[in-house]
C-alpha cells in the first residue's frame, strides 16, 4: 500500500512539474512563434499579389464563410489585388489557402499556408505544378492523382471564393 502512495505521489510530482515546464516554454515560445508566422505571411502575401509595394487588411469587407482574412494589396496607395486567406477542409484537416487576386478578379497568386494532409500524396497541393494552374483564367484545373481529396477542396474553394467574393477596385 505504501509503496501505491509512493508511486502515485511521484507520478503527480511529474505530471506538476512537467505540466509547469511546458507552460513555461509556451509562454516564452509563442511570441515568437507568432512573429514568425506574420514574417510568413508579409512574405506571402507579396508572392500572390508581386505587383504590390505595401498590404493593409481590409476589414470594411465582411468575410464570408470560409474566408479567415482579405488583404488589399496597394501600389501607390492605390488597391491593384486583394489577398484572401480562406479555409477548405481536406483529407487530413483544415487547409489555410492566400488567394491573390487582381480587377480583373483572376489569380495573380496562390499559396497553400498551411495543411495536414499526407505527406507524399495530399501534400503535393503545395506543388508549383498543381498551383500554377489557377494562375490568370483557369479554364479546367486537374485535380491530383491519389490526392483528389486534397486537391479538389482547394479547387472548389478558390472557385467558390473568386465567384462569391464581393470585393470593389478605386
């Protein structure tokens, strides 16, 4: 019995300490973590709109389902692009996608921002192969071989975004 009592108060003494520890480096860590994935964005956001000079959020749009962010992507203070950052949900989870696009509403850019999917066949929706296709007006974008899934949930997701997304030039 005693040596019950041993163990279990060692186990909590782990389990505290451990649990205090991780606390520790997610308080220390996480603005890190955060700078890091604004410097990932600003670099993004310049890949899908690359005519831009400076990007603002555009908070006077409301967001649409799906959508998590929209950008104006500005030249001279001037919006040539917006950039939307939407969600699409695919085999393994959620997939971030930043859309750029131009007055013309084509794709100027597109960047798979973050996934879950497997490596090796759902993570080939970060291919320049299978993204350059959305670039200008797609007439037919072919899903990817062992990663429909995957691939159709960003297709469906740009295409429904470009049509739905209520977005206005000056």
């Amino acid at each position: 019995m005693n040596e019950t009592i041993r163990l279990t108060l060692t186990l909590t003494i782990i389990c505290i300490l451990s649990a205090v520890a991780l606390s520790f480096v997610y308080e220390n860590m996480n603005p890190i973590i955060e700078e890091n994935k604004a410097i990932r964005l600003k670099a993004a956001l310049k890949e899908v709109i690359p005519l831009a000079d400076n990007f603002e959020e555009a908070k006077e749009i409301s967001n649409p389902e799906g959508i998590i962010y929209i950008f104006k992507g500005l030249k001279d203070n001037r919006i040539i692009g917006y950039a939307i950052l939407s969600e699409a949900l695919g085999y393994g989870g959620d997939i971030k996608i930043l859309t750029g696009i131009n007055k013309d509403r084509e794709i100027t850019g597109i960047k798979i921002m973050e996934h879950l999917e497997t490596p090796g066949l759902g993570a080939r929706i970060e291919e320049e192969e299978f993204l350059d296709q959305f670039i200008g007006k797609p007439e037919k974008i072919d899903a990817i071989t062992g990663a429909t899934i995957s691939s159709t949930a960003v297709i469906d997701t740009v295409e429904e975004l470009i049509s739905s997304i209520n977005i206005e030039f000056n």
